[in-house]
C-alpha cells in the first residue's frame, strides 16, 4: 500500500468516525436533521415544480409569439413574391419579414428563372442554412398528402437548439402552392436570463426555508427537550441518592404524564428506602448493643474459663477427669464467642462508617513477620519479601488483613504457605498462596461474604465467617482490594493490593471515614485473633 493510499484510507476511517461521532447522538441533532432534510425535501420540491412550469410557460409564450408573427410575415412577405423571384426581391421580403415586433433574423430560399438555388438572408449572412438543423431542413422540405384532415401540402415547423451556451428557437416554413422556404432564427438568451433569476430565487428561498427550518426545529427541540433535560436531571439526583427530587409538573400532554410518573416513583422509592434505611439501622443497632452487651458477662466467663484453663493444664490436675472435656469444649466455645463478638463490633464499626485509620511508616516485611511470629506460625509461612520496602498505612489494620489471609489459608488450604511482596510503583502487591486443593469455582464469587461458608454440611466451624469479610473492608478504607483465585499450580491465591501512601486518600476524602491522627484509635484492637474465614 502506498503513502498515498495510506493517507486516503487514513481520511476515509476519520471521516467514519466523526459521521458516527455526529450520528444520533443527540437527540436535539436529530430534530434539527430531521426537521432540515423535510424542508429540505419539501423547498426543493416545490422550487423544482415551480421552476419547471414557469420555464414551460415562459419558453412555451416566447416560442408561440415568435412562431405566430413569423407565420403572419410568411403569408403576408413570402407568399407575395414571384414563383421565381430576384435576388433582390428576395432580399427585401427578408429584410421586411425581420422588422416584425420579435425580432428575429430571416432567411429565406427560392430558385431563379434558370432554376439556380437563391438565398437572402436578413442579418448579413449571419444566419446561415447550416444553422437549421437537418431533421428540421427535412421536415420543412417534406410534401404532406392531402387529407380530409390535412388541408395543407406544407406546415410550419420548430425546433429548439443551443449554440455554445445561447438557447435558441429555430423555425421553418414552405409557402403552400409553390414558393420560397423561410427559416427563422430567434434568440432565447433573455428568457434564459429571466429563468436563471427565477432559480436563483428559488434557490434562495429553498436556503431560506432551510434556515427557517432549523431555526423552526432548535426551537420545538428547546420545547421538547427542556422536560427532557430537566427529567434527566432528576434522575441522576435520584441516581445520586437525592430522594427528595422532584419535578414540577405543568400541562396535561405525554411529558406532563411521564413527570408525575416519576414523583410518583421517586416519593414511593424515598418512602421504602426510609423504611429500609429504618429497618437497617435498628439493626445496627440491635448487634451494636448486644455486641457491648455481651462483653460484660464474656468478660467474667472468659476470666473463669481462664481460670478453668490453667486448672486443666496445672500441674495439680484438680480437675475431675470425667468433666475435663466439657471444660475444654467450654473454655474453647468461649473463646469462640469472645472471637465472634470482637468481630460483630468491628462489622458494625465499618456499618456505622466510625472505622478510621491511624497511619503509620511501616516497613511491610517487618509487619508481615511480627504478624506471623506472634502467632507462632514461622514453621508454616514462607516469606519472599526484601526489607526496606515502607508504605504509609494503618499498622493495626494491616496486620488483621494478614491474619485472616495467613491464617485462613492455613486452616483451609495445605502448608506450606508462601507470602509474597511486590512493589509496583504506587501500589503494593501482598499475595498469600497455599498449596491446598483451592477453592470451588461456585464459592469464589462469595468468599468475601458475611457469615458465607463453602459447605453446608458444616456450619459449625471454628471460624465465624467473618474474617475475609473484615479483611476486605479494612482493605477498603485504605483504598487497597483483595481478590481470591486458584493458582494453575494448585492451591487458592489471595491478592492484597494496598497504596504506598494511604493518607494521599483520607486528605482527599476528610469525611469518609478514613482519617485518624497521632491521637485517634477509635477503633478497638483485635491483635492476636486468628484468621476468620471462609470454611472450604
């Protein structure tokens, strides 16, 4: 392909694009187009036929007086000369004939005593036997029979020409019983000249019904359009989560009808979003306070569970051997309460949007390795993270995130597990794999929800359901993701993707929930829990 055909198809594909840019994008744009091409349609119609008639009427009015008064001078000049008229005489019926009202020019031709062809013409020579065409010449020569309805051997004959770009009406006539052949010549450059003007006028006044037209068109789409724009609007208010937005309402037609349509919608959404927003907030509530409620009396469970414990591993063992399994099961059910309540404080922490974080510098891999040595898990973490790599984040919260990613892959998945860390240029890439037997495709899009797990022949589990949920929103409030997946290597993969620098985010969003200080920790510590999770 050439640059030269490069270019072509470069100008054609931008051509595409902007027609397709400009084609039914705007609803507005279409009623100017429509309303343009009908006027457009309806102009050029109407000037075409207009043109057509009055060129019909004012060639056909010029031609017939033409035809009519050199008709007259045919039978009052020509028919008058000798059957074998003179030179002269024949140059003075031409000139005679060529002072009529039309002004034509005359030629006329005849034969001498002798026989010898003679011809006169009016304008000088001007007008020539070579300007007749030959198909009139023909017919003009041409003897008719007589008939019943034919009274004349001879009849008058026209045709119309162009000569360079000059019209011009050409005509012929034998006199009947003998006589001279007259051909007449008559310019048609005025009635052309009258005919441009009348085209250019109505081209002007098809432009200006174009004009009209859009103008016409911009001003019924400003009617239409502006319920449209305002029903817009109020829509994406609504969209937005303005449910007072409403439209004022004026008329009786389509547009009128579809306004109260939507108040009509937009008050019952506002109404079951209140009662929905009711309803959810006492709910809130109602875990809120059972949650507080709960920590006084766990409180003194878990000292004497505590206490029940120590008896059990003691070296006393004044523990009757026969309750010591239901001391167990109670001293581990307690803790699993305690886990749950701690986590149904931190939900409706995030619930509530009172969640904030305390930032810190934190050296990744430190924090990663303080997280799996506090709970005793180096034996069963590999690590493949370089030192030196900081991000400025919330430590507490970071440190939860990697709890429940370690620890539930540990519990459900197979050691050993390994952590990795990326660096990738603004953001920080923390993937926890385990070499388990991964996680069902039918599970994965629900891994992050509350109280979700995988099998249902087993509701009771050490876990709480909680974990890769709390995870995911203290992921969230960084402004960081986590996904789930399984590794073509086997076993389930959990990406952690966090900003180097969270507080870019609670500076550009001061009320969302996410901003804390030196002073700040209005969220509770849950250092030391394990991981909650997902059964799989």
């Amino acid at each position: 392909m050439t640059k030269t055909q490069g270019k072509l198809r470069g100008w054609a594909a931008a051509r595409k694009a902007i027609l397709a840019g400009l084609r039914f994008t705007s609803l507005r744009l279409r009623l100017v187009v429509v309303f343009g091409l009908v006027a457009l349609t309806a102009a050029v119609s109407a000037s075409g036929i207009a043109y057509w008639l009055n060129r019909e009427a004012v060639l056909t009015r010029a031609q017939d007086a033409v035809l009519r008064d050199f008709q007259q001078e045919m039978q009052s000049r020509a028919s008058m000369l000798a059957m074998h008229p003179t030179q002269d005489e024949l140059e003075g019926a031409a000139r005679q004939m060529a002072n009529s009202s039309q002004g034509f020019s005359v030629l006329l031709i005849a034969e001498d005593e002798n026989g010898k062809p003679i011809r006169a013409n009016s304008d000088l020579d001007t007008f020539t036997l070579a300007d007749v065409p030959a198909s009139l010449q023909k017919a003009v020569n041409k003897e008719q029979k007589l008939s019943a309805g034919n009274k004349y051997a001879y009849h008058l004959y026209w045709q119309r020409t162009v000569d360079g770009d000059k019209p011009y009406l050409v005509g012929g006539a034998k006199v009947i019983g003998g006589g001279p052949t007259g051909y007449m010549l008559k310019s048609l450059e005025p009635e052309a000249k009258d005919l441009n003007s009348l085209a250019w006028s109505l081209g002007i006044a098809t432009g200006l019904a174009l004009i009209g037209s859009a103008l016409l068109a911009q001003a019924a789409a400003t009617t239409v359009l502006k319920p449209v724009h305002r029903l817009g609007t109020a829509a994406r208010r609504l969209g937005e989560g303005k449910l007072d937005t409403r439209l004022r309402v004026s008329g009786t037609d389509e547009l009128a009808d579809l306004s109260r349509t939507f108040n009509r919608t937009a008050e019952s959404l506002e109404k079951r979003v209140a009662d929905m927003s009711a309803r959810d907030e006492a709910s809130r509530r109602f875990v809120a306070d059972m949650s507080h409620e709960l920590r006084t009396p766990l409180t003194a469970i878990t000292a004497v569970t505590e206490v029940l414990e120590e008896e059990l591993d003691g070296e006393t063992g004044s523990v009757d051997p026969m309750i010591e399994p239901a001391v167990r099961l109670v001293v581990s059910e307690t803790r699993r309460l305690n886990d749950l309540v701690e986590n149904l404080m931190e939900v409706t922490r995030f619930d509530a949007g009172t969640a904030r974080l305390v930032l810190d510098d934190v050296d990744i891999a430190d924090q990663i390795t303080a997280c799996i040595d506090a709970r005793a898990w180096l034996d069963a973490v590999e690590l493949d993270a370089e030192r030196g790599i900081t991000a400025r984040l919330d430590p507490r919260r970071l440190d939860v995130i990697l709890a429940n990613l370690i620890g539930n892959a540990l519990k459900h998945g197979g050691s050993p597990v390994r952590v990795s860390v990326r660096d990738e240029g603004d953001d920080l890439l923390i993937e926890v794999q385990d070499h388990g037997p991964g996680i069902p495709e039918d599970v994965l899009p629900h891994v992050f929800d509350r109280f979700y797990k995988a099998s249902a022949s087993r509701p009771r589990s050490e876990g709480s359901g909680l974990g890769l949920s709390i995870a995911l929103e203290n992921a969230h409030i960084h402004g960081g993701e986590i996904n789930a997946a399984n590794s073509p290597e086997g076993g389930a993969v959990f990406s952690l993707r966090l900003p180097r620098d969270a507080s870019v985010l609670t500076d550009q969003n001061p009320e969302d929930g996410a901003r804390g200080g030196p002073g700040e920790n209005t969220a509770e510590s849950r250092e030391g829990k394990g991981s909650e999770g997902v059964s799989r």
